[in-house]
C-alpha cells in the first residue's frame, strides 16, 4: 500500500553545491513542520529526489531511481524538486505516475501545502518562479557541518549556447546584504567555521550595504570577515567577466578569503569560445589568472572545461590542452558534451561523434590530474592548517580541508569543527597525508 501519511523522510540531492544547498534547505523546512529524517538504510516514507539537469546522464538517473522506488512493497510519497522538476514539470508525472510531488527551485518553501495536497491524492505541481524569493518563508539555518554553504545569487543571464541554467534557475538574482550576512551569523553562531558563498554567477553579485553603499563580492566578503567564529570564507563559481578589481584585492587583504578561485574557461580555442557565448577570450581569461596571481602568488585555479562542444576539431581540441598547460590548474572537472532541450547548440550542426569525445575527454583528464597530483606534490613538507570536517576510515583518522581546498587525512584527538597545524608528509592526486603540529607557546 502507497504511503500517503508521511512520518519520515529522505531528501536525496544529485547535482551541484546549490542543489546540495537547496536540499539542505528542504530538510531544515521538512524538520520544522515535524517530519523526522529517516535513519541510515531505513525506507523513508517521503522521499524528495533533489535533482539536476545540468547533463542528460544526470536527468536520467532521476528516472531509474523513480523506478526502484516505486517498486518498493510499500512505495513511499515521492517529491521530485530541482533542476529536472523544472524544466519537466507537470511532463515527470506523466511519465513517472509514483510521482505526488512536482516542485521546482524557485518554489521549494511550498513543499508543506504541496504535502497536504498530495496526502488528499492531489497530484500537486509547482514550477513557479515568484518575484518574492523563497527564503524569507524558509526556517532558520541550524548547525549541519564545520563547513556550510549559503546562496548569495541564483540564476544566470549568461546564455552560453550549450547550458540549460539561464532556463531552469532563471535570471539572474542577487539576494539582498542583510539577509545573506544574517544568514552566516546565524551559521556562525551553530558552529560553522567555514562558509562557501553559493551563485550560479556568484561574483556577478551586487547589492547595497547597511549604509546604502553600492557593493560586489568583494564588498560582501569583507564584511563576513569581521564575523566572529567564522574562520573561512570560499565563493563559486565565477565567471571571468565578472572578476571585479575589487574582488581581486580582497584575495589580497582579506584574512579569511581562501586562496582558490574557481574560473571556469570551458575551452582554449577563441573559436569554440565564440561559439559557446562564453563573451571572453582565451586571452583576456589567462590575463584575469595573471592579475589574480599578482597579489596571492599561491592562490590555486580550478576550471571547468566540456570537450566536443559541436564543431571541436582536433585543433580546437590541441589548444584547451594549452590553456591547461598555460593555467596549471590545482583541480577541474571535465565533462563531455550533452545536448540539452532547448539549448541553441543541441541544434548547431557538426555535433562531435561519441568515439571522438571519448578519445578527448581521456587525454584531458590525463593531464589534468597530472597537474593537480603535481600541485598536491608541491605541498609535501610544508606546513598547513586544516579545517576537520569528518570521520575517516580508520579509526582514529579525520580527514579536513588545506586553504587550497585539498583534503588531508591524518590522525588526531582534536574535535571535528577544529582547525590544527599539519605538517604534510605525502601527496596523491586526489588527497594529502599528514601529522599534526603540536603548537608551541609564543
Ligand atoms: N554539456 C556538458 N557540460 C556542461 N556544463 C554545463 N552545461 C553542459 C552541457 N550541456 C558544464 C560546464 C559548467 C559545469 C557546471 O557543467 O563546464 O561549468
Ligand atoms: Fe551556464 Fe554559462 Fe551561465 Fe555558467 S555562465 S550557468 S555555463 S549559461
């Protein structure tokens, strides 16, 4: 027999840091109107399946796992929220019919009276994307881990000709000063150590101060920087035409800004770029990297890149392997193309063969984690604070966070939450190994 009564639930998230946010969201929301998270391998009686659109594997795993779930002797209430609920809408239920629930990005505060509907047999929708935002009908943040992500921006105007995100996130939204610097004390005051500010264009952020003060991203850091408790800030992810003088500087004056910066190129062919819409130049993007490493010398760079784009020859191809070289990127992610609907490239002739990407996507990743294993080698003997984040998997092992975003596992009696001097004693390419310092007196 379906659940229509839910006690319990399980919000189950699959794409980007926004979508993890979101979902973090729907459980505090959830939580407050006395549902109870479902135990570990326990079957929850809601389940919210916090999808992602971003590429045609990720819609697609949305379906398989509708399937499974459904299938269950005694199906749960089923709520499909993000990017996919979206773009489909009312579409999902059609074609999925568990599905009791169909609410997009911009509508998740209304997931109780969607609930109520859905336990009177409703099948309740909601793809509306209001003028007034979601957060102030949302609850208070409360403590979830030493490192917390906050929105601070949604949506993009961008446009790039392969991306759906300008669709299924909408334009370009800033959200107001104070509620974002209300919402990190609060995360402050729970126990959060470190906050990473959340955009779709994040440093395309702008708003006015307490005193009426036009700020961007910069303006913004540098106030939570005065947060006591709060010991990091981070912010993704940029986009090269929004790299404002000012949030430069701050890489250089601000304590607590870490040294990473997530710039995302997506190619090293002018050409492809053109075609993208991405509006900058290989050249103008290694000149931002330049200004950028002219005041914080250490800062580590990480990109996003998509081999195949329609129209990629090997040349085009030949010269991202460039950009990479040129960049020595500490970390990246690195995707093949995937027609979207909708997009103005899923329609551009010369679409890339699947062998051809395959082949690309190899030699890519090949170099980029060499570059990054050599960025984590750089880092043997030195020494580094890091931010513990959680268990490791031997007893006794926490694994934290270095300034460049490196996870480093060591062993340790200091509580998670803390940050210790380490000194770093080997290097893979996806981690670090290290020993605490003990720290000497003054
Ligand atoms: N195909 C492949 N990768 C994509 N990305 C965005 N849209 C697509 C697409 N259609 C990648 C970009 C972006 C990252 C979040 O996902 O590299 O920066
Ligand atoms: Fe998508 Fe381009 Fe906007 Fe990034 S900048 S979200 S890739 S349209």
């Amino acid at each position: 027999m379906k659940i229509r009564n839910p006690r319990t639930f399980q919000v189950k998230s699959f794409g980007c840091q926004m979508n993890v946010y979101d979902g973090e969201r729907m459980t505090e929301l959830l939580e407050a109107e006395g549902l109870a998270a479902a135990a570990d391998g326990e079957e929850a009686d809601l389940v919210v399946l916090n999808t992602c659109h971003i590429r045609e594997k990720a819609a697609e795993k949305v379906y398989s796992e509708i399937g499974r779930i459904v299938g269950r002797d005694a199906p749960p209430m089923i709520a499909v929220a993000g990017c996919v609920a979206q773009a489909e809408g009312a579409e999902i239920s059609r074609r999925a019919p568990g599905v009791d629930i169909v609410v997009g990005p911009q509508a998740y505060h209304n997931l109780p009276a969607l609930i109520r509907r859905a336990k009177a047999g409703e099948r309740a929708v909601d793809t509306d994307m209001p003028a007034a935002s979601k957060f102030g009908a949302l609850p208070a943040r409360r403590r979830l881990a030493p490192s917390a992500f906050l929105t601070v921006q949604e949506g993009c105007d961008k446009f790039c000709t392969y991306c759906v995100v300008p669709y299924t996130r909408g334009a370009e939204v800033s959200r107001p000063w104070a509620a974002i610097v209300d919402e990190a004390k609060a995360l402050a005051d729970a126990g959060a150590r470190e906050i990473t500010l959340l955009g779709q264009n994040v440093n395309a952020w702008s708003g006015e101060d307490e005193n009426g003060r036009t700020q961007g991203l910069g303006g913004l850091i540098r106030a939570l920087d005065a947060l006591p408790g709060l010991a990091r800030i981070r912010y993704t992810t940029s986009h090269p035409n929004d790299m404002a003088e000012d949030l430069i500087r701050a890489h250089a004056e601000v304590p607590k800004l870490m040294p990473y910066l997530h710039l995302p190129v997506q190619s090293g062919s002018d050409r492809i770029l053109k075609a993208m819409n991405r509006s900058h130049t290989t050249d103008s993007y290694l000149r931002i990297i330049e200004r950028v490493r002219a005041v914080r010398t250490d800062i580590a760079v990480s990109g996003d890149f998509i081999v195949g784009f329609p129209g990629e020859t090997e040349a085009d191809f030949e010269a991202t392997l460039r950009i990479v070289e040129a960049v020595n990127y500490a970390q990246a992610f690195s995707f093949k193309y995937s027609p979207r609907p909708g997009t103005p490239a899923a329609d551009m002739a010369e679409q890339v063969g699947a062998e051809i990407m395959d082949e690309r996507l190899q030699r890519l990743q090949a170099l980029l984690r060499e570059k990054q294993l050599a960025f984590n080698q750089a880092s043997v003997g030195r020494r580094t604070e890091v931010l513990l984040e959680r268990a490791g998997r031997k007893p006794g092992q926490l694994v934290g966070k270095s300034p460049w975003l490196q996870s480093v596992h060591l062993e340790t009696s200091t509580a998670i939450g803390e940050i210790v001097d380490v000194e770093i004693l080997s290097a893979g390419p996806n981690s670090l190994a290290g020993a605490p310092l003990m720290r000497t007196a003054a």
